[in-house]
C-alpha cells in the first residue's frame, strides 16, 4: 500500500474534520463481520458502517478528515506514555454507554488497572487490534472456532517452529513481520489461549469480552489522556519487549515457488479499459464482497512491534513454476474497470480467480469415477425434494511436506475432487465431497448443519486432512466438527448404476 490513501464514504463537508467517538461491537452482516463507527462534527454525530477489518484504522478521539482513514490527528492534551500491565492486575469491567448524539444502545468494555499512580482504563478493543489481532488475517479468525489448523499445521522441534500453510492462507501474511506477530502468538500460551477464548464467548453470546488472564507483563506506548488521576488509553502505538521462545522459524506455502522464466505465452492476462491503477488510493466500499491481493489494512495505524530477539526465518521451497512474459493469439485476454474500489472484508474477492466458481452439473467436464459422481448428482437433481445442486471441482491442496496422494499413480497428474451442494426443498443444505479414488477404498462424505458456517475453510480443513493422512478419512479428524455443530457422515461407493447410487444418496440426505 504504501502511502496510499484510503478513504470511506464521507458524510461531512469537504475539509470537515470529525472526531471518532465510539466504535461499535462487531456483528455478521450479510455474510461478513462488520462494525459502526459513530464520527462527531459540528455538533452532529454520523454512524458508518465499517468492515471489521477497517480496524487498525480507527483510533479513537482522534480526528479524521474527507474520509481519509489511514490519517488521523490526536486530540488535544494527549500524550504518549510507556506503560507495563501486570499479570493479575487488569479487571474487566463494563457499563451501559450512551453515545453523544445517538440513542443506539452501547456497552462500555474496558480493563481497569493503576499504573506510576494513576488509574489506566484500555478499551478491549484496543487490546484486540493491538496486542492480539494486529493485522486483518488474526482479526477475522478471532470469530472462528479452533480455526487455524484450516490454514496451517505447526511442528515443533527444539529451539524451531515449522508452518505448513494451505492455499486459504494468502500469500502476503508469509511475510516476516507477519510471521512474527503469528508466532508470537502461537508460542505463547497464555496470548493463545485468550485468543482462543474469544471465538467461544462470540458464538455463544456475540460479544467480544475476555479476562486478563496473561501470565507475563506486556510493554506498551501509548497515547494518554489524563482527567482526575485517570488515563484513558486512546491507542496503542507501540508493542514492546515481546518474546517468541524459538530462535528458528521455518514455512512452506504453495505459492513459495522458484520461479523460471519461460518463453512459453501466457494462457490469459488481464488488462484495464481505463489508466487509473489507484495511484491516488483505495475508496472502501462494505458492499464489495471481499479484498483484493493487492489491498490490506494492516498496520495503517502504524502500530510498531519491538520483539527481545528476532527468530531466523527460512522459507521453504517446494516446487517450481513457469514464470510467462509473452503473449500469443491463444492468450485469453480479459478486460475491466479499474475504478479504485475495495473492501477490507476477509474472502471472496479472488475466489473467482482460483477458477472455484459454483457451476451448473452440465458445465463440469470431469474424469473417470468423478464424472460418475457427477452423472450421480444429475439424477438426484431430478428428484422433486432436491432444488439444486451447484459444484466446482479443483485439484487437492498441498499437505504438510511432499504428499504423494495429492498425485494419481502415475505420479505426474494431480488428483482432483469434486464438491456438490446439495440444497433441498425444505431449506436444508448438504454439502459433499467426492475425491478421485482410483481403487482406494475412500467414502464420499456429506457434510450438514443447521448453523451458519464459513463452507470454505472447513472444505479446506477436510482435504488438507486428507492429504496429511494420506489418502485416510481419519475418524478424530471428522469428530472434531461436531463441537461446531457440523456432522459429517460417510457413504460407501456402490458397484450398481447411477440411478442406484443416487437414490442411495438420497436416503443418506433424507
């Protein structure tokens, strides 16, 4: 990003500063998690609506002008003051709020502690975006249940961690400094256990409130405002004196590729109808699905982080690939607006580009016993119970280390897998999963539940499981949903015809 600016939709008056006076508990809206931010100018207070990932942006009292949140200025009388809290020392307290011209209902959250003599009152959201979710990925899985092995497997070995992350994890957080608040994070246990403490009171109450139960002392700077012996911690500037007890960090990701250059064309390249290239900034938009590679609010607050030692960090290579500069007539060229708009949501925004995209059963062109399971789900589309079913088909995600099962017997071909959901008249949805067999005794899974789930990461934990045990549906593995309410039951592949099997499936959706 750089020093690009990004901005929101503004409500006030060009060259109007107005000051954020409360930001508002997240809550899921429309399939993402968002917030209100409550701006205050010229006596009259304006609620925005806010993607949860805006976050790092936001600081309170400050000011802020033309929408511009990658800039703000503190308030008068503020000052910037080290402080250390001590384990034990914080009590979590809150209060009912009234928000200066606005009759929505708020909480106050905050801890209370003392401090050189003074009382000090830190905001849990303060805590949140600073000390434990400071950039948007540990932001977002702060609301998600036992979530992380979704997106990486941890090996631990003396003096060393290693990550193997899955193709959920995007590319930009493998860099170091991101690598180093993750296994900050990780290798501390009391900091991991408070993180995952939250996602279970959010699910069960939706509210974002924890003890302080860390059992080491955590360093700050901070940006003060003193009334009656009391500081107010407006925001947290500086994180200091943090520990990561390992001095070697090892990580593979499918995308840390040696990359040769190749005379080959390129298969396709997109190009702009317009110059616009966002030199100028980024405009945030919440009704855009998801983030963009290229866009991340991470650290836009300028939250710096002073660590006792710095681990070495290895990044490993496991494969190569093809890097294409040249075009040729049978390069496919795709063409759009840039008109600069983005949003700070989690997912969505490149899903398309991974070639994911739900399909109609007509359009998927598969192989062998994969185009049987299909030929299955276009007879068990007929059925008067069944409304539709769409599916998207893609190749096994990379394990932990060099997994052979993510390769058909011949070694070369990767191994493919389709996903089916299943939606049926009474409003019930299942989801299943059919992977290339080829011989092995592999049953189809289905996959129900009667909450609201983010389908792809658990997709993602399934297959990756998969592929760590080798070609195995590890019973523990498909147990350990049910503590998010998802049930997942088995289904033996049946030698007879299509029209068998697929009333075989119906009784198992039924």
């Amino acid at each position: 990003m750089g020093a690009q600016q990004v901005k929101i939709k503004w409500p006030f008056k060009k060259g109007e500063k107005a000051r954020l006076i409360w930001i508002g508990d997240p809550f899921r809206h429309d399939n993402k998690i968002m917030l209100y931010a409550y701006f205050r100018a010229r006596g009259v207070t304006e609620k925005i609506l806010m993607d949860w990932g805006t976050l790092p942006c936001l600081a309170i009292q400050h000011y802020y002008n033309d929408g511009i949140i990658t800039s703000s200025q503190p308030p008068n009388g503020v000052q910037e003051v080290d402080i250390t809290i001590y384990p034990n020392s914080a009590k979590y307290y809150e209060k009912p709020w009234r928000i200066l011209g606005s009759e929505d209902p708020a909480t106050s959250r905050s801890f209370i502690f003392t401090f050189d003599g003074k009382n000090v009152i830190l905001p849990v959201i303060e805590v949140l975006r600073s000390i434990l979710a400071p950039n948007g990925f540990l932001l977002y899985r702060l609301f998600e249940s036992n979530s992380f092995p979704q997106f990486f497997t941890e090996k631990y070995e003396p003096n060393k961690i290693h990550l193997s992350f899955s193709s959920l994890y995007e590319l930009k957080y493998t860099r170091t400094v991101f690598i180093y608040q993750l296994v900050w994070l990780l290798t501390n246990r009391d900091l991991r256990q408070v993180y995952e403490s939250i996602a279970f009171t959010w699910l069960q109450e939706q509210t974002v409130k924890f003890d302080w139960k860390f059992t080491q002392p955590i360093t700050v700077t901070a940006r003060v405002k003193e009334d009656n012996n009391t500081w107010t911690i407006l925001q947290i500037v500086n994180m200091k004196n943090k520990h990561i007890p390992c001095e070697n960090i090892s990580i593979s990701h499918p995308e840390i590729q040696d990359k040769e250059k190749s005379k080959e064309a390129k298969k396709f390249t997109y190009r702009s109808l317009n110059k616009r290239d966002g030199g100028e900034g980024f405009t945030l938009d919440e009704q855009v699905d998801g983030a963009t590679e290229d866009f991340d609010l991470v650290q836009m607050n300028q939250l710096r982080h002073e660590y006792i030692s710095v681990p070495k960090v290895k990044r490993i290579k496991r494969s190569s690939s093809k890097q294409r500069l040249e075009e040729d007539e049978n390069t496919k060229r795709y063409y759009g607006e840039n008109d600069s708009i983005r949003s700070a949501a989690d997912s969505g925004g490149q899903q398309l580009a991974r070639g994911l995209e739900q399909q109609m059963l007509h359009e998927i062109k598969a192989r062998g016993e994969l185009q049987d399971f299909i030929n299955v789900l276009k007879v068990l589309e007929q059925y008067p119970e069944v409304k539709a079913i769409r599916a998207f088909t893609d190749v096994l995600p990379e394990g932990l280390w060099e997994r052979r099962f993510t390769k058909l017997s011949d070694g070369i071909t990767k191994r493919r897998y389709v996903i089916a959901e299943v939606f049926m008249m009474n409003g019930n949805r299942f989801n299943i999963i059919e992977v290339e067999r080829e011989n092995r005794p592999l049953s189809t899974l289905i996959i129900y539940s009667n909450s609201e789930q983010v389908w792809e990461s658990i997709y993602n934990y399934l297959l990756v499981g998969l592929v760590n045990t080798s070609g195995t549906w590890i019973s523990s593995l498909l147990k350990s949903m049910t503590h998010q309410s998802i049930y997942i039951f088995r289904l033996k592949h049946s030698r007879k015809g299509v029209s068998h099997r697929a009333k075989l499936l119906f009784k198992k959706l039924s």
